[in-house]
C-alpha cells in the first residue's frame, strides 16, 4: 500500500492531482470518506470531499464552522485532533495534518461516524502514507517556487 502511494504520488502531474491520489489511496487503506483542506500560505482552504464508493450523503455536517476550528487547530498545531482524540473529541472526524518539518501543506479529515475508529496498524500506516502525501507536495511546491523564479528572470532579462 506504502509503494503503491509513493508511485501514483510521484506520477501525479499537479498540486490537484497530488491531493486526489493521497485521498483515494487514504480511502482505499481505510474505506471511509476523506475530507482535504489545502494549506496555501500558512491559511486554510476550503474543504474538498472524496467520497468513499457508495456514499452519497450529504457533507455539510462534516463541515460546519467547529470541524473547520478543529482543521485549524491541526494545521497551527501539527498535531492531530478530532474524534477518538483527547483535543476536540467533539468532532465527526479525526483530523491529521500534512506536514514537513517546516510547513504543513493539508489537513485530512477522517469521517468516522458511529463506525469505530482505525486500528493501531491502519493509523501506523496511515502516518507514513502522509509522509509520502507531504513529500509530494512539497516537491509541486518547490517546483512552483521555482517556476516562478524562472520567470521573473525572463521577465528582467527582457
């Protein structure tokens, strides 16, 4: 599961690809619906559903101003919160962040439910699976970054 991350990661063409392929394959270790909010900035996105295969129910409630609170909180704190956890034990989901050393690029939102929570190996897992999530949005990051640099070179040569 760990390789199979790292490859369709390392094949995505984009920032946008990169957060479909780390959510499917999160669904696919998991079976549950993950919910991705991009960190551009130091600041929070709006929140993107990826639904798990048969579930069309309504999101809202997964996505309130407290389960924002909760994805802010994760994202300051690099910490993970939310159900089955002792900081906002309140929330639906379990929130993890997507992190490097220096910058955390997402945060994931584990919809639980009443369902009970991942065990010990699938959360093991699922921590080096976002390793690999950061890795590759790092590497998008510091090709834009350098794309821009690019630019604005040409921009001055010309």
């Amino acid at each position: 599961m760990l390789l199979e991350t790292s490859q369709r990661l390392q094949k995505a063409k984009n920032r946008e690809e990169i957060v479909a392929q780390g959510a499917g394959q999160i669904i696919k270790l998991l079976d549950r619906t993950v919910i991705v909010y991009p960190v551009k900035d130091g600041k929070l996105g709006e929140p993107i559903v990826f639904p798990k295969t048969g579930d069309q129910r309504d999101f809202s409630p997964y996505m309130t101003d407290y389960e924002r609170e909760v994805a802010l909180w994760v994202c300051k704190n690099s910490h993970h919160a939310g159900a089955t956890t002792n900081t906002y034990s309140e929330a639906k989901s379990l929130y993890f962040a997507v992190r490097s050393e220096n910058a955390v690029f997402a945060v994931i939102a584990i919809v639980l439910d009443a369902e009970t929570p991942p065990d010990t190996f699938d959360l093991n897992l699922l921590i080096a699976m976002l390793g690999e999530y950061a890795l590759a949005l790092e590497k998008e990051q510091l090709m834009e970054t350098k794309n821009s640099i690019a630019f604005q070179a040409h921009q001055e040569q010309l």
